[in-house]
C-alpha cells in the first residue's frame, strides 16, 4: 500500500494506515548480494484497527436475512469466544425486526433483551462454555422485513462488549436493492 515505506539502510518497514484503512497484507522481501544471489521470505502485516463484527446478508423477496460474524482477529475472539452483547439499532421506517427469527450458532446461548419497534433499538447478548471458535459460521442470524418497499439500510451496532470488552461502535450499510 501506498503507506508503507521499506527502509533498505535499517531494514525496516514504517507507515501509518489512514482510518478504516485495515487488512493483511503478504510481502515479498527479496535480499541479493553482489555476487547475484538471492533469497526472499514472505510474511503477513495485519495493520489497522479491524471491525469486530461483519455482515452478510441473502435477499429473498421482500426479506433479508442478516448473518453476524465475529471477527477472530479480534484480540479477545482470537483463542475462542466467551461472550458477546450489543445494541442493534436499524431503521424502523425501512425495515421491521421480529425477535421471534433470531438464531444463535450452535453452542452459542442468546438472549433478546429490550425490544422498541418505533425506534429499531434492540439488545442483544449471548455466551458460549466452552468458548465458541466456529468463526466461519455466524454467530448470529436473524430477518428483516421490508417496511414498504426494499431499500437500502443501515445497521448500527453500539455498546459492542466481546468477552467484557468494549469495543468502537461500527455502522454497516445494507445494500438491498
């Protein structure tokens, strides 16, 4: 990326990602001497501050099923999952929730807290014993039902605790249509 920088004098690589930059990377490092031999060795750089949730989501008809991750790189997430609890806030003029289609991962126990339809506030939380590693498979899922017509929507996840905790709040855009 354009904000990393090798140093050949040092040795070193130096660089500061810009916000919501974030990722792993695979580099190459090349040595050759003057003779003309060479040896190279690849390595990851994981830099930036990644989300701690993602979504994914299958549109059928007039409903959307929403699919939650955690992110194992998440520091707390990375040797299993003990924990999680959240504030889901979606746009109740767009799309309706229903509580009643909320399904946790297998090994994984949640409970749906408070619930206010007019404003698209719901708690969320939940705990797994042993803890759960099954990151590939979603944590959580659950449908949202198109209000009127389908449209875009955007769904705010605030007061995010993994493992006790905190974690920044994170806003992810659906796109429906």
């Amino acid at each position: 990326p354009s904000w990393l920088a090798f140093d050949p004098s040092t040795g070193t690589f130096t660089g500061a990602p810009t916000d919501n930059n974030y990722g792993t990377i695979d580099i190459k490092v090349t040595a050759t001497d003057s003779g003309s031999a060479s040896v190279h060795d690849t390595f990851n750089l994981s830099f930036g501050k990644q989300p701690a949730l993602s979504v994914s989501k299958v549109v059928t008809d007039n409903t959307t099923k929403v699919f939650i991750y955690v992110n194992q790189s998440s520091p707390e997430a990375s040797d299993g999952l003990g924990s999680l609890q959240f504030e889901l806030g979606y746009e109740a003029n767009i799309v309706s929730f229903n509580g009643s289609n909320l399904t946790f991962a297998t090994g994984f126990t949640g409970l749906l807290g408070a619930h206010n339809t007019s404003t698209g506030q719901v708690s969320i939380g939940g705990y797994s014993y042993p803890d759960y590693t099954s990151f590939a498979t979603p944590i959580l899922e659950f449908d949202l039902v198109a209000v009127d017509v389908l449209a875009d929507t955007t769904l705010n996840f605030s007061e995010l605790l993994i493992d006790d905790v905190a974690y920044d709040d994170q806003t992810i855009v659906l796109d429906i249509v």
